[in-house]
C-alpha cells in the first residue's frame, strides 16, 4: 500500500503544454468516470458516482434524512392527521406478540442474498445461544452471551470487542434471532404508535421509518407499555446509548457555538451538521404537535438519542420478505395507508450488536444478511483476526464530514474522503435557491476585461453579467456543480488493530502527489461556475441568447439540486478562456481556504498535541481532523491550479488582454 507524504503537500509535476491543450480542446468538461464504491454496512445502501458529475446521493446526501425537495424546507409539524382506520387484517394476538410470527411460505426462502454466502459459513464453535432467549437482557455482556458462536472474542468495558484467540476467516462470530431486533415493521404494529403518531408528515420514505423506529425505540426505552409481550424489546432497547453517553463526543448534541467554533461557519461540515441537526428536531416536533401523549412519554433527549442510536447503528435488512413475516393484506394495507413497501422495500432494523464494532474500510468483520426460513442474522469474519486485535465493521464509504455529523466520528488515518469546493460564497447544501446578491461576490472581478463593468460605459458586458448572475443562481444548489470529492489521503489494504487507540507512530494524514494526477483529470468537472464567470463577448459569438439558451435549459429541469447537461459545459473554449478559467477555481479555492484563519501545520500540531494528552476519541479531535482535510482539500485544489497556470504563462499568442484577471475584487 502506498502512503502519502509525511506533512504538507508535496509539490506536483506541473502539467505539460501537451497536457493542457488536451484539455482546452476537449469538447466537454471533464467529469468524474463510473467508480462504484464500496456497499455501505449500514442501511445497505451503494453510493455511487453514477455516471458523469459527482451524483447529488454522493455529494451530500445523508443516509437516514428527508428527501430534500426543491423549493421546500424541512417543517416542524406539517399537515398532521391520525390513523382512524385499525383494522389491520391481523388478529389482535398476533399484534401484541410481533416476535412469534408463524413461519410459512416457501422452504429455504432468503429474505437477502448476503444470507446465502452466510448459510454456507463454517466453524460454528464454542459458545451456544442461550436457550432462554425470550428472557429478559440484562446488560450488554448478558446479550452478547446469548448471540455469541466463537469463544474467541470478549466484550470490554467501552463497547468494543476484541480478539482473546487468533480467529480464522470466514468464522461465524454472532447469529442474532429475530427476537433481538427491533424492526420498523414492529413500529407500525405496535397500537400506540398507530393511534398516536403512525400518520405524522415525515417528509422523504426513508426519514420516516427511521423516525418511526426511533419513536417506538424511545417509547420501548421509557417502559411505555406493561404488555409482557415487549419486555424482551425493551430490555434490548436499554441497551443503546443513552443521550449523556452520546452528548460526550456527538456534535449533533454539542452547541451550535461549539460547533462553529470548532469547524466554522463556512464550513461544508458546519452548515450539514445544522441541516441534520433541524431535520432530527423538526421529526421531534412532528411527533409531540401529533400526539399529546407522545410528548409525555418522549423527552426530546429521549428522542434525539434513539434517533441517533437509529441513524448509525440500525440496518437495512433489503430484499422481499416472506408471508411469514408480513402477510399481504397486512402489506396492502401499509402501503396505501403510510406509503411504506415492506415487502418489497425489506425492514429497517436496530441489530445491537453493531454497537459493539467501530468501522474502519479495511474491516475485518461483516454484520448482515437475513435468514427468513431461520429468522437470524448473523456477524463474521472476513479474514484472519489476532487476539487484542478489535473486531471491526464496515459503515460504507461516505465523506468525513457525514461520518462526523450522523456517527460522530472520522478515520484519522486519512482512509476517508474529503472534498474540495468553488463555492466560496455561497451555501450549496440548501434546499431554496438562493437570492441573485448572494451570487454577485462571484461577479465581482470583472475577469477579462481591462476596466471595470459598468452600466453606462459598457452595456453589452453590463447584460451579459447580469444573465451570469441568473444563470449561477438557477445551478447554486446542484452541489455537483460545485464540489468535486478527492481520493483517500491514505490508500491501504491494512486492517488497523484498533480504530480507538493511534498506533505509537501516528502521523497526521496527507495528500501525496497522486491528488494532483487526479485533479489533472477530473478537476475540470467543478469548473462550469469558473467558465462562466471569466466569459467575455469576445470568447463566444452571441454569448447572450447561449447562455438565455441554457437558462431556458435551467429553468425546465425537475429540481434544481440536479441539473442537465447544459451548452455551456459542453463547449470547445479558447487557451485564454481556459487560463483564466483554471486562474478564478484557483482564488475559489483560495477564499475558502482563507476563512478558515488556520494553516495545515497548525491544525496538525492540534492533532497531535490532542492525540499525545489522549484525547483521539473527543469532539475537538474528530473536528479538528474534519477542519484538517477540508483545508488540505482546498489547498489541493489551489495547488494544481496555480501549477497549470505557472507552466503556461510563456505560451506564444496571447495577448494580455485576452489574459486579463484580476486578484482583487472592481
């Protein structure tokens, strides 16, 4: 495996004559290429860069958040009506005892095709599940007990499980029977979420089960019920995290104060951290404005600590269940009256188990699958584990800032991905566009022309700014436009032996030359907003019905968090219009990096000055490795860019005018 640089940034071979002529001649920005990335434990779900930009899902999409709508906010409340209709076509025994469910259907049925790599696992040695299972858990040690298969793993006191004995690949580590999980499907069963809350407007289909589960996970953790029939959930409820464990090192529970202090305001990880942290408060809202006895039974801390619980540790169990686990009427039923597909759609699931393991790339362990013919699930390994090495899962591969603000963490070996950005002046994870002053900043350097715009002097260059001003407005939330997600400052097939203590010889994560090699060939990809503010008259015949053409473009597109292919893009562009295209990503790039008001060097003695007084598990550490790869990431950029325009500022046949840009603003 290759590592990167010890410190700073390397400085990068700058690009030939031959390299950048192949790129102004290209008929089209360059855009990232088909890359799928690794499935994500959590949830199931893949993100992948699609195909062309960056895919919005990528970019900044949340894993249990509402579906961001264009033209809407978030709302506390919203239209809220309450079930009337009850007459679930089950029997009232089978509603009060989700967890016995007749099997039936199909032999040997999967619900999930991970489940059939699991059936032909081996090695099941050691421990039995407890017998008793319907019994009551009493601690953590007491669940794992009944769950455990291998002897060869222990349980310690900070939820994390290590190997006590080598451990070979492919060993069965855990098998988790229904009766331990709580599903969302339980959620919807249970009468007091259908009476109370089960109609509440949760904007997006995914937010909403996670919201459901959440509330019943809440409820259970509360003793809302004496129904014996839930002592076995609740017991298991009790076992999540609590609001004062979380509260220590969750930035969604830290202060908004904090918080800007710590990464601020301009922050890409700030400003998604303030849209998770209102979208899991307005749920809160929904839910006590529906029903009065939910608010008394569900503190919000209550909540937000279940919804975090559920945020990071639930999983998609996917694939189509059986009839023994959902009846069809019973799944008709759901589907027209709350728009959820259980069938088809596969169950939300909180398995507690994934509590015990942390994630890192390189995992050594795999929770999932879901034998419906056996109700089980099961964890194991998936290469050779040594003893005190830890057990350890994997999430998926998102960005640091949303492992930061949804699990509260970072991998501070640099395996994450971080981004870097042109958007130094506005805010584009939003759901409203934003108002055309906000997009001026942007116009405000009049590149490629030797005076300054204005009105009266220059008419023509005064219309085309204005059609820019529009035309950045209708793309400023289509984030794709904008940031552009770099590769892992460390690329390695190593499992680390544990991913809450830093080996002796930490060092602070880095980006080696190969950012640069990337950049060369997909940096372009963020480069319309640049493309567009350095035009001039002289680059493009009847420069203003084209760029009336893609607004046209703009403006019939569904939503404008994903835009079309647009003319502008897809134009062949003069050298000088290149140069000072790669010259404005560059001050972009500058800006940003500018507000931090921090150096790379600083932030990383930061680091390792927490990292030597043992506080690598805090808030202040993961922020400050956040903040570390934001500013590395624009550096990055800037670097490239100012070593493009170094190597071409003797090219013949450009007459200064044509290279006109300017470093302050008119």
């Amino acid at each position: 495996p290759s590592s990167p640089t010890p410190s700073g940034l390397s400085s990068p071979s700058p690009p030939s004559m031959k390299q950048l002529a192949k790129l102004q001649a290209a008929p089209t920005l360059l855009r990232l290429q088909d890359d799928s990335l690794n499935t994500s434990a959590l949830c199931g779900f893949l993100l992948t860069t699609g195909g062309g930009r960056p895919s919005k899902k990528l970019l900044f999409g949340l894993v249990i958040m509402p579906k961001r709508k264009s033209g809407s906010k978030i709302k506390s409340g919203g239209a809220i009506t309450k079930s009337t209709n009850n007459n679930v076509k089950r029997t009232t025994d089978n509603n009060k005892n989700q967890s016995n469910l007749q099997l039936g259907g199909v032999a040997g049925f999967i619900a999930v095709a991970v489940a059939l790599v699991c059936n032909r696992l081996g090695g099941n040695s050691g421990v039995n599940i407890n017998s008793n299972i319907n019994s009551n858990i009493i601690d953590a040690s007491d669940l794992l007990q009944r769950v455990q298969k291998s002897s060869s793993f222990e349980l310690k006191h900070n939820r994390t499980l290590i190997a006590t004995e080598n451990i070979a690949s492919q060993t069965v580590l855990m098998e988790l029977p229904r009766e331990l999980m709580i599903w969302d499907l339980d959620a919807v069963r249970n009468e007091f979420i259908r009476e109370e809350i089960l109609m509440t407007t949760i904007p997006g289909t995914v937010a909403k089960r996670a919201a459901l589960l959440s509330a019943y996970l809440a409820l259970l953790r509360n003793d809302f019920s004496t129904d014996h029939d839930l002592q076995l959930q609740t017991s298991v409820a009790k076992q999540v995290p609590s609001y004062d464990e979380y509260k220590t090192f969750h930035p969604v529970l830290a202060s908004i104060e904090q918080m800007e202090l710590l990464l601020g305001n301009h922050s890409p990880a700030f400003r998604d951290l303030l849209v998770l942290r209102q979208s899991l408060n307005n749920e809160y809202d929904s839910f006590i404005a529906s029903s009065d006895k939910f608010a008394s039974l569900v503190s919000r801390e209550d909540y937000l600590s279940c919804r975090l619980a559920v945020q990071s540790r639930a999983f998609q169990i996917p694939g189509v269940l059986p009839e023994s686990e959902i009846p069809k009427s019973e799944q008709e039923h759901y589907s027209e009256t709350i728009q959820l597909d259980f069938t088809n759609d596969g169950v939300l699931s909180i398995e507690i188990i994934n509590d015990w393991m942390n994630s890192h790339i390189n995992n050594n362990v795999m929770v999932g699958g879901y034998d419906a013919v056996k109700r089980r699930g099961r964890a194991w390994s998936t290469k050779a584990i040594q003893p005190g090495q830890e057990l350890i899962m994997d999430y998926g591969r998102f960005h640091d800032y949303v492992l930061f603000g949804q699990y509260g963490y970072v991998p501070s070996d640099g395996t994450g991905v971080t981004i870097t950005s042109v958007a130094a002046y506005h805010n584009i994870i939003d759901d409203d566009l934003p108002d055309l002053e906000q997009m001026m900043p942007y116009l405000q350097f009049d590149h490629g022309y030797p005076e300054c715009i204005e009105k009266e002097l220059h008419p023509a260059a005064f219309r085309l700014k204005e059609l820019k001003s529009r035309y950045l407005r209708k793309i400023a939330i289509d984030s794709s436009r904008w940031a552009l997600p770099l590769p892992p400052r460390l690329t390695t097939d190593v499992t680390p032996p544990s991913t809450t203590i830093l080996p002796d010889d930490y060092t602070v994560p880095s980006f080696g030359t190969e950012v640069y090699e990337f950049l060369e060939t997909h940096g372009l990809s963020i480069s319309l907003p640049c493309r567009l503010v350095t035009l001039t008259e002289d680059d493009l015949d009847n420069a203003e019905d084209f760029l009336l053409k893609d607004i046209e473009t703009l403006e019939k597109a569904p939503s404008p968090l994903d835009t079309p292919t647009l003319q502008l893009e897809e134009l062949q562009v003069s050298p000088a219009w290149m140069i000072r295209t790669i010259h404005c990503l560059r001050m972009m790039a500058s800006a940003q990096k500018d507000m931090y008001a921090t150096t790379i060097e600083s932030k990383t003695r930061e680091i390792m000055t927490l990292a030597r007084d043992g506080k690598s598990n805090t808030l202040e550490f993961n922020a400050a490795h956040v903040m570390l790869g934001e500013v590395q990431s624009l550096e990055a950029l800037e670097t490239w860019a100012l070593d493009v325009l170094q190597s071409v500022s003797g090219m013949e046949g450009l007459s200064p005018q044509e290279l006109y840009v300017r470093s302050e603003p008119c």
